[in-house]
C-alpha cells in the first residue's frame, strides 16, 4: 500500500524535529509556481538557439551580444517574479534553525525571500551552487565586477566591460555553464554539509545534474535521511531513509515547516 502525503508529512516532520542540522537542495520546480519556467517543461530553445550557445564559454565567444540578449531577457522576466510560499517558508525556517539552503536556481529568490525578512545575515545566505543572473565576472581575468542595472546588448561596445584598466576584458554572467566546473570551495562545501545533515530536504529538482545529484546519497551514507517535495518525485528509497511528498513546492513546503521549532 502506498503511503498518503500525510503519512509522508508526519514522518518527515519527525526527523526534521529530531534533527541537529539539515541541508535544503532546490532545483527548477521551487520557483515554477513564481511563473518561471524549469529546464524540462520546455523554454531550453530560444530564438532557435541552442542551450549550448547561449551557456558556454565557447558560445559566449562566438557571440557575447546574443548570449548577453537571452541574459538581459531571463533578469527582466525574474526582476519582476516574486518569491512564493515555499521561498518564504525556507527563508524563515533557516533563520530558526541549524538549516542552510544549496540552490541550483540563478534566479535570487532564496535571497530576495531571506533580505524580504529583514534579517540579512551573509553566514547563512543561500549558496548559489550554480552563479546567479545577477552577479557578473571577467571573461578575461576572472574577477567579479558591479552587477549592471540594465544590459544594452546591441553591440560589442555596449556591453559590460572589467574596471581594471589594464584589463577591460568582456564581463560574462557568473553563471557555470556547460563545461565548466563547479567552484572548488562550494563543491567541498557541499559535501560537507551533505554529509553533516541529518536530513536533506530536497526540492523541486530532477537530480539530473551532477555534483548536486550526488548529494542526498552523502547524507543517507552517514546515517541521515532524505525529504523530497517533488509533483514527479524521482528520490528512492525505504520509509526508513526516504519521504516523498507528492505535491507542489508553494504548498507542501509552508505546510512542511509549519510549526518545526
Ligand atoms: P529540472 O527542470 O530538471 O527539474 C525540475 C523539477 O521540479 C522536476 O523534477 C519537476 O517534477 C519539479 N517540479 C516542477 N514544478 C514543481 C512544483 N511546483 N513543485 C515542486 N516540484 C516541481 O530542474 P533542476 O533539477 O533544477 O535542473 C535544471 C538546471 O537548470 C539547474 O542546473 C538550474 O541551474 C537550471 N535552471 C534554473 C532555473 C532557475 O533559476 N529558476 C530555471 C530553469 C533551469
Ligand atoms: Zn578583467
């Protein structure tokens, strides 16, 4: 017989109370009911250009004025998408708890529900696994620059330049795109975390895309458990390790968290 979402909650609920620290992955499916759309539900084409033209170092290259045009479009459509239910509930559960939160999104919604709160604290701000669409670096020498207000693509000698004088090399979004590894520092931070929870609440994502893939097996591997909020849950395992709750984001999430200390 398979288990009710209630059932599902319940136990969920009860390793989450009994738990020191716990670590929330979220993917594309925690921002869909904000009206942004994930990887798999279509949108992956644009303007008949392929992801692997717009997201890589080498399509960058071939065409910074195209790639920075599909950019400024995608931070136009977030700037005016607002956290939903399930970003606040987060937002106000880590403040509460020994909880931080791993995004694949670059979308800053988990930011913009923290700083919604009131309570800006850097220590335990979202990490942003794969870049944000509003931080920016050289192409050149690496280094982060200013996030421009607005991006005016329409030519090579409009868009965002690096500061540094002897530099002035193009800036690209700080985004890691296809090919490109993620940062040292946070992929040994993950596993970190992974491996310090004592349950990995996962959310919204297929879990195709790897390091973060890899992630809940780390915490099942020292003892932990795993949540996932999930329409199509993809996590597998017994009711001794794994709870699926079937269900969207916007409303399992608050429901989730509700009363945990
Ligand atoms: P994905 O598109 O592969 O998977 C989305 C998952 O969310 C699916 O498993 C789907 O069943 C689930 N889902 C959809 N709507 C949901 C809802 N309302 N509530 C709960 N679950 C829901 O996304 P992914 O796993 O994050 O991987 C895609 C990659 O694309 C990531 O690397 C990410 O950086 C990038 N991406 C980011 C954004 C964003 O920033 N918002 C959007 C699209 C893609
Ligand atoms: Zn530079």
């Amino acid at each position: 017989m398979t288990e009710t979402l209630i059932e599902a909650l319940e136990r969920a609920r009860g390793w989450l109370k009994a738990a020191g620290r716990v670590l929330v992955i979220t993917g594309a499916g925690v921002s869909a009911e904000s009206g942004i759309p994930t990887f798999r539900g279509g949108g992956a084409y644009w303007s008949g250009f392929s992801p692997n033209e717009l997201s890589s170092v080498r399509g960058f290259d071939a065409n910074p004025c195209l790639v920075w045009s599909w950019y400024e479009e995608r931070r136009a459509r977030v700037r005016s998408a607002e956290p939903n239910a399930a970003h606040r509930a987060l937002a106000a559960y880590t403040t509460r708890a020994d909880a931080r939160i791993l995004t694949q999104n670059v979308d800053g919604l988990h930011l913009r529900a923290a700083r919604g709160l009131g309570t800006p604290s850097a220590a335990n701000d979202p990490i942003e696994f794969h870049g944000s669409l509003f931080k920016v670096r050289c192409r050149r020498c690496h280094r982060p620059g200013p996030n421009p207000e607005t991006i005016d693509a329409s030519s090579r000698d409009t868009l965002p330049r690096c500061l540094r004088p002897h530099c002035r090399g193009l800036m690209r979004p700080d985004i890691v795109w296809f090919g490109e590894a993620i940062p040292e520092e946070n992929r040994l931070l993950s596993i970190k975390l992974a491996r310090e929870a004592d349950v990995c609440l996962v959310i919204g994502t297929s879990l195709e895309v790897y390091p973060v893939a890899d992630l809940p097996d780390q915490t099942r591997d020292t003892d932990g458990k795993v949540v996932e909020v999930n329409v199509f849950p993809v996590v597998r395992g017994t009711t001794n390790t794994a709870a699926n709750l079937v269900g969207k984001a916007g409303d399992v999430v608050p429901e989730l968290l509700a009363g945990l200390p």
